[in-house]
C-alpha cells in the first residue's frame, strides 16, 4: 500500500541543542534528515547556559565555534550579599590553563535559546530546517523503518527517528522505557529571564536569605539576567512579574520595581536520572530524552549534544552503506555509561561534593572499553594515548591537528 506523508532517512524529534546538533552534523555528512518541533519556535529560555571544553572542541568541528566565541561570555565571579552588603567574591570555577592538546579550557557562558540560534542559522546554511508546530503522537515501527504520526499535517516515515524531545519526552512514554532515578534536592527551584536595574553585570550576585537561596547572574551576550531561586518544599513558584518582583524585594536590597521585565520563567525540581535503554529497534533516545541532570555542573546540555555527536556519523556510516547496522549498537554502548557518569558528577556538584574545575570540563571522557576501541600494541605506559581516548589537539608537520580533523570524513593519522 502506498505512503501517503513525508518521508526522510532520519526523522528527529525536539530542535533543541541535542535535535539541533544531530539535524547540523546529518546535513554536512549529506543525509536527509527532518527534525520536528512541537512548539512554535526555538525554546525562549536560557536553562542551560554553560558550554563545556569538550563540547567546543564538537562545535568547532560542527563549524560553529566562531560563531559561539563571538556571543559567548566568561563565567564571573560569584559576589555574595547579606543584609544589602557585599561579603566577598568567589570563582565558579577552578582556572585550568590551555595546552597544545587541550586548547580550550574554559567554560564558556551562553544562554540555551543563544546556541540553538547558532546552531539553526548552521542548518540553515546547509539546507536544512525545522518543522514547528508539528506535536507527535504515535509512532509504530518494522524492519524498515519507523512512522510517526502527529496532532496536525501528515505523517513521517523515515528509516531512523531519534528522540530529543527532552525530560518529558512523548517518544520515550510511546515505547515505554523506563527511567531510573532520584530527585537530588526535593525543594522546588525556579529560573528566570529577567531584566533589572541596580546591580552590576560584572558578577554573578548571591543573596543569603532566611527565605531561600536567590542568585542573579548576568547573561552574555544579552542586557538580561538569569534569576535562580529556591523555594521550602511544599510550596508552589509564582512566576509572574508580580510574583518575581516580591521575591526579588524579600530576599535582596533590591526593591520591586527594579525588576523590570521577565521574558521567560520555569519552575522545576533538581532530578537526575537515566533511561533503561537509548535503544528500540530503529528509535533512539539522545539529550534530555535519555538523560536528566541537575543543573549544577553545567553537564546536561554538554552531554545531550555530545549524544548527537556520538550518534551523528554512524546513522550517516550505516545510511550511506559504509557501516553495517551492528554499528548503531555502540551508541548506547558508549553514550550510556558516560550520561551515568556525568550524572553521578552533576549531583555531587548539586551537593557541594565536588568542585566545578577538570571534572567538569569533559575533557577527561574517553571510551577504552567501547568494543569500537581495539588497541593491540603492548606494554603501553600508563599515560600513554590508548584507542578510545579523546583524541587531542597538537601540531605535526605544520598541520593543526583539530583542522585535520574537522569536517564529515575519517581521519588516518600515521
């Protein structure tokens, strides 16, 4: 019986950092690849505003890092407040200078909705799009491929879907994976984008209050503030002006009025968990969808495009008939045992166990015992550079070697 609907070789649900990055790698290796949004435009908020090391090292080799670097910011300094007096600064994180094999060591600030506008503009140049406004709500699979139908306009076929519809997500509730998990902090916790007057923007302002922690941090590349709040367990966030006006006048020197404007507000509750499997037959689970985090670290959006990036060129391998389909296997081999890592690393970080510094920064992620790495040389040293390893910059032969590697094509180094 004949198809009447789209068709594609990859259809990806969500267009946020994790949807986005997948769509931008599919494009420049040739596959043609659909990614779907439920809503009506690119996420507003700045919910993940940290971008670790080891995910520029990615956007430089997806051709974006420029593009970032141009709009992105440092973290500053924290600055606490008691009693509308300043008490003292303290770095976020700790300082790791650059080497020839790791030359980015800095985290870098940037408001979520800031990347995927990157990222889209990326696509875009490729060719590729976003369909919005399309919300999914069934999908039914077979040996070939995978349908998706949704609440308006026609179904999808493709011969691969990957879920990156986030924490919530409809394709993870459609085919009944599991996940597995805790709530790390179980008092709600809301996050603003605010515009205000009165304090600098060359720190990130702390306010000890006997009501709850209240944090203000300046957004780069923009005139507003992230505003972070929490709240006794049991009771229920106003997010509106009003709401976040009087929270700001009870818990700062600042009075009401000074809050200006909110662009976007949410309210949620610090979890971490992770799905059974990142794997059904031909659907895959990538980004939020697989993986929830604490946002403390900065580890969630970092590990959801690396997720993409992992996933990215072995579609495009098994696609194009370079690759067997057994390569799809290593996806979840590789990438699930690093989201429970970066997990693990985001609720000790939640919990004051850890310090933001080399732990966070991603660099050290490696996957020695994928069944992709196969290392036969004997009687290695022990810091020596193994199959698996995260491969590092340098210079050979007047060669760059992150510029070798750049671009959708396998790189032989001898």
């Amino acid at each position: 019986m004949a198809f009447h609907g789209t068709t594609t070789e990859v259809l990806i649900i969500g267009a946020g950092p994790t949807g986005l990055a997948l769509a931008l790698d599919l494009a420049r290796r040739g596959v043609t690849a659909l990614a779907v949004e439920r809503g009506p435009a690119l996420f507003p908020g700045s919910r993940g505003k940290g971008l670790q090391p080891r995910t520029l090292e990615v956007l430089d080799d997806l051709g974006v890092l420029d593009e970032v670097r141009a709009v992105a910011g440092h973290y500053p300094p924290n600055l606490f407040w008691r009693d509308g007096e300043p008490q003292g600064e303290r770095r976020m994180y700790d300082p790791t200078e650059p080497s020839e094999a790791e030359p980015y060591t800095e985290t870098l600030m940037l408001p979520q909705w800031r990347t995927q506008q990157v990222l889209y503009a990326r696509l875009r140049e490729l060719g590729g799009e976003v369909a919005f406004g399309r919300e999914l709500v069934g999908l039914m699979q077979d040996e070939d491929g995978v349908t998706a139908e949704f609440a308006s306009g026609g179904p999808v076929r493709a011969r691969y879907l990957v879920a990156a519809d986030g924490g919530r997500s409809t394709v993870r509730r459609l085919l009944g994976i599991g996940m597995t998990g805790e709530t790390v902090d179980p008092t709600p916790m809301l996050v603003a984008d605010v515009y205000l007057t009165g304090l600098d923007r060359e720190h990130w302002h702390v306010f000890e209050a006997e009501q709850g922690m209240l944090a203000i941090c300046p957004l780069a590349g923009t005139e507003e503030f992230q505003l972070v709040a929490q709240y006794p367990e049991g009771t229920t966030a106003d997010l509106s002006l009003d709401g976040l006006r009087a929270l700001v006048a009870e818990r700062s020197h600042l009075r009401a009025d000074q809050l200006t404007g909110v662009r976007w507000a949410s309210e949620f509750r610090p979890r971490a968990a992770l799905a059974d499997r990142f794997r059904s037959g031909r659907v895959f689970l990538a980004g939020d969808a697989a993986h929830v985090h604490s946002p403390a670290g900065g580890q969630g959006l970092n590990t959801s495009i690396q997720d993409a990036y992992n996933l990215g060129w072995k579609l495009a391998a098994v696609l194009s008939g370079r690759a067997d389909a057994a390569l799809l296997d290593t996806y979840e081999e590789e990438r699930r045992a690093n989201a429970a890592a970066m997990l693990d690393l985001s609720t000790r970080v939640h919990r004051g166990e850890v310090r933001r510094g080399r732990a966070t920064q991603q660099l050290g992620l490696g996957y020695r015992a994928s069944s992709l790495a196969v290392d036969t040389r004997p009687a290695l040293a022990d810091d020596a550079l193994r199959a698996g390893d995260r491969a590092p910059d340098g210079r050979r032969g007047g060669t760059r070697l992150f510029d070798a590697f750049r671009g959708p094509h396998w790189t032989l180094l001898t």
